[in-house]
C-alpha cells in the first residue's frame, strides 16, 4: 500500500489535523496538507476542504486520507458526496478497525472538540494498520458502487 496519505480540517479541526500531521511525518507518511494552517485565524467552511481532499481520493491520485473538524460530522457528509469515497466518521478503538475491515473506509473522519487527542492518534494508527477483510463486505461495496452510479 501506498504511504501518501492526504489530511485537511477546518478551523474546529486545526490543532487535531497538526498533532497527526507530526506523527504521521514521523512514521514515514509522504503527507499532502489541504490546509487549514495552525496558525489560520478565521473561520472556514469544511466542505470546501473536504472537497478537495474527497476529489483526489475519488479520482485515485490519493490512497486514502484524514478529514478534521469540530465533530467530524460534517466532513464525513460532505467528502461522501464522492463516487468510490467511503469516508467513516470514527470515536473510538472499534469504530476504526470496523470502518477498515468491513468498510474498506479510505478517508478517516474524526471531531477535534469530542476526541481526547492521544486517544485520536491511537484510532489513527489502528485504521492506518487493519486491512479490508473482502468476502462478504466486498459484495457489500460492490452495492454502493451501484448505488453510486444511479
């Protein structure tokens, strides 16, 4: 599997987005940033930034990537408005595994403001690191990919 991994957040996801953009550097990850900086002052709207990382997950030109805002709610909305993105909004250790073996979720979605940081980088690793189990859940994704073309 391929190490680029995409990130962004909105203003509610800054701090959250800088903490796994370290770690993620850290351990080796060819990281695209989509913003927002740190040190971004104003208000942002998430979809904005959901969208560009959604868009290079949907066309293929990323892997995978992490969505940051206040809860993650609305990121995980907005980047699922993508054909063949499966963006999985994750709040603890089974969310993330879950999402991963039997979603196959390739944008990882987490809220700055209800997740305790340390934990947050905890689920990151366990989605970074647990495979698509395929069988059953594949024949599940292939109803999505259907739906999707409708």
């Amino acid at each position: 599997m391929s190490n680029r991994i995409g990130i962004a957040s909105d203003h509610g996801g800054k701090y959250l987005k800088e903490k796994m953009s370290v770690f993620l550097r850290s351990q080796g990850w060819d990281l695209v940033d989509y913003g927002v900086a740190v040190d971004c002052q104003e208000s942002v709207d998430y979809p904005d930034y959901a969208a560009e990382l959604a868009r290079a997950v949907s066309q293929g030109r990323l892997p995978r990537g992490i969505l940051i805002c206040g809860t993650g709610i609305g990121m995980s909305i907005a980047a699922n408005k993508f054909p063949a993105v499966r963006a999985a909004l994750i709040w603890d250790e089974f969310t993330a595994r879950m999402s991963r073996q039997h979603n196959d979720a390739n944008i990882l979605c987490l809220g700055e403001r209800v997740l305790n940081h340390d934990r947050a980088l905890e689920f990151l690793q366990i989605w970074l690191t647990t495979e698509f189990e395929g069988s059953r859940h594949q024949r599940r994704l292939d109803k999505i990919r259907q739906l999707e073309q409708r």
